[in-house]
C-alpha cells in the first residue's frame, strides 16, 4: 500500500471569504521534498443535481459561468447552508433553480474536481417524481434557462461540445448507472 506523504509544513498564502491558497511543503517516503499549492474552501458544502421529470429525460440549465467566462449548460447545482443536509439543501435548490420539488431524492455519491489543487467535494443527487413550487428565484443573479434533454442525447451533447462541464458529465453518469440497477 502507498504511503501518504509527511506534511511538513503548511503556509497560508493568501485568503479571501471563499477561499485559501495554501503551501504545502511534503515529504514523500523515499525521501523526496516537493512544495504543493492548492486552493482550500472555507467549509462550502455543494450539491449537483440530475433532475429527472421522467425516467428519459434530464433537467439541464444554462447559466453564466465566470470560471470560462460564458454561458455553459449544466445541472442545477448550489451550497448547503450551515445546518443543512444534502437532501434539504437539494429541494431547495431545485425549488429555487428550476421551481420544482421531488418527491424522491437519493445521493448517489460524491465528486471531487480537480483533487490534486482544489479541496472542493460535491455530492450527487437524484431528484425524481418532480411537481411544481413556489420559485423565488434564490440567490440567483438571473433566471436560469432550463431545458429537458433526453438522457439518451448526452453523448451527442457532449461530443458536440454544448456539455463539457466535468461534474454534470459525472453526475449524468452516475444517475445513469443507477437507475440501470434498478432495472
């Protein structure tokens, strides 16, 4: 089994009310010395939800993304508030992004991006049987574009490169998989 290196040394770089640049100075157990940078939340819990208003279809939005500066097409997706669990924080989230509750929720795991730089974990969610709420927008800085897909066009999306963010691809996989078990 691989040993994990010895953190040595941790350094603060830089801090803002989301985030923490980090050093990390390790040692690996043949010895060898490297310096790590990486970019720590602040505690920021998330849920990605695949949305599902019948077993062939998924609800996507597309919204701005200032990451890659443009509007991408995604699922639902948001923070859990302090106090909160997944589950909650994704009804909430649903209601507030696409207006509409699920009568069924299931986690279907958990997701890290970019694990060698970014301490960030996501959890995966499994909205079904959904029905109408109350919006109220949220802390949404716009209205979301929601759009119905059908699961069996998400290759093409993603070949044609309309669905190129890495998590809701992971997410779609997931739910993917396990309504197959079901079956």
């Amino acid at each position: 089994m691989r040993q994990s290196p010895t953190i040595l040394k941790t350094e603060l770089l830089a801090e803002s009310s989301h985030f923490q640049i980090e050093a990390l100075h390790l040692q690996f157990s043949n010895g060898q010395r490297r310096v790590y940078e990486r970019l720590r939340g602040t505690g920021y819990r998330s849920v990605l939800l695949v949305a599902m208003p019948d077993p062939a279809h998924v609800l996507m939005v597309r919204e701005y993304a200032v990451g890659v500066e443009g509007t991408i097409l995604g699922l639902p997706k948001g923070g859990a508030d302090t106090g909160e669990s997944y589950l909650e924080a994704a009804q909430r989230e649903l209601g507030e992004e696409v207006g509409l509750r699920a009568a069924r929720l299931t986690e279907l795991g958990e997701l890290t991006l970019a694990p060698g730089h970014l301490c960030h974990r996501c959890r995966v969610v499994l909205a079904e049987q959904l029905s109408p709420c109350n919006n109220d927008g949220g802390d949404e800085p716009e209205p979301l574009e929601c759009v119905t897909v059908p699961l069996a066009e998400v290759p093409a999306l993603v070949a044609r490169g309309e669905l190129h963010e890495a998590r809701a691809i992971a997410a779609l996989f997931m739910a993917m998989g396990a309504l197959a078990q079901r079956a």
